[in-house]
C-alpha cells in the first residue's frame, strides 16, 4: 500500500482468468517471473464497501468483453429468484442476439396461430377438426396466462384478442400495464423466435407422448 500498489489475496481462478481476459494482463504465478508484458490496464481499481462486505471493482478496462452484476436480496429465497430471473433475462437476450429473428410477444403470435388453426380447421372435416381446434385452444394458454398473472379477466381478453386478429391485426397482444389487448409492435414487445418454437416443439412431443400411452399400469 505504501508503494502504491494494489494486493488482493484468495481471488479464485476463474475471476483471474476473466480479468487476465479483461485487462490484457497474463496470470503469473510467480513474482519473480513478471515482465513488463505481463502488465495489464484498467481505469480504476478500488475496493468498495457493500454492505457488510468488501468488494474489488475493476472498471474501464479496455479489452472488456464481460461485466459482473451484483445482485442484493433481503433472503437468500429472494436472491435465488433474482438471480433465477436474471438468468432467464441474459438467456433470452442472447438467443435474441444469436439468431436475429424476432415474433411480437405478449401473445400476439401465439394468438395468430390459433386464428390460422381455427380458419384451417374449417376446411376439413372428421375428426382432425377436433385436434386442430384443440391445439388452437392449448395456444391461447399464453394470452389466457398473461391475463390472469396481470390480474385481468382472461375469459374477455381472449374474445377481445381473438377480434383483433380476426380484423387483420397479426401484432395484438395482451398489455398487461394498460390492462387491454393493444399492438406489440407499437409497444415494442417482442421475443427471440426460438423460444416460442421450442415452447411449442416441447408442449407437442410430450402431447404425443401422452397419447401414444395405451395403458397405464399401477
């Protein structure tokens, strides 16, 4: 400290190689094998006071490809579920990024396939009519889902969602904050295409699954 130097002891290896990553320094095990290329940069380095805890900040460092988020909960049951969210958040905005293909959320599209089935399911007879209208049905779980988690009556905004497509607005979805059916694409809501496919691709096979059972043995 009194040359001005920085000693921070117990830094796991991980956090070493993110750093060796983020600075551009090289992780030396030894003091005597440091050379001056060895040497990384950062723009402030500076221990900070959280709580009853003493956290090592590193920021503007050039090479920086990662970020650490730290997260603060009066529970660990609460910190579990921030973190659990946050998660699911970084995954979906990633997929988002990876793929580069979008639907409109909060139900828009899941309504729209439920529109098509429908319109489909009236051009054919027996009993595949049956199976189209109830997987039409099983798609409007998520709008009918949205609603009740916003604390709307599910029953009319499914009527009032499934008028809005019928008109030829592929865009509309369930606004939870308005409390209405109204324009994801206006609102900006969207979400990464792979998720709603996988979503739909896992509800089916374990469908079929269930189906294919002929008996059930206790």
């Amino acid at each position: 400290a009194k040359e001005g130097i920085y000693a921070v002891r117990r830094v796991k290896k991980s956090d070493m190689e993110k750093l060796s990553k983020a600075t551009g320094a090289n992780v030396v095990s030894k003091i005597s094998e440091l050379a001056a290329d060895d040497v990384g940069t950062a723009g402030l380095v500076e221990e900070r006071k959280i709580g009853d805890d003493s956290l090592t900040f590193v920021t503007g460092c050039k090479k920086a490809r990662a970020v650490s988020i730290l997260i603060r909960g009066g529970t660990e049951h609460v910190l579990d579920e921030i973190e659990r969210s946050l998660d699911d958040a970084l995954n979906v905005v990633a997929v988002a990024i990876e793929d580069g293909k979008y639907v409109y959320g909060g139900g828009a599209t899941a309504g729209e396939l439920a529109l098509q089935l429908r319109d489909e399911a009236a051009k054919i007879g027996g009993r595949e009519q049956m199976a189209y209208e109830s997987f039409a049905e099983s798609l409007e779980a998520i709008p009918r889902t949205l609603a009740e988690n916003a604390g709307l009556d599910p029953i009319d905004i499914l009527i009032e969602l499934r008028k809005a497509h019928k008109s030829g607005n592929k865009q509309a979805g369930v606004n939870v904050h308005a409390g209405k059916v109204d324009d994801m694409g206006k609102l900006h809501v969207i979400e990464p295409i792979r998720v709603g496919r996988q979503a739909i691709q896992s509800a089916t096979d374990a469908a079929v699954m269930i189906l294919r059972i002929d008996d059930v043995i206790a």
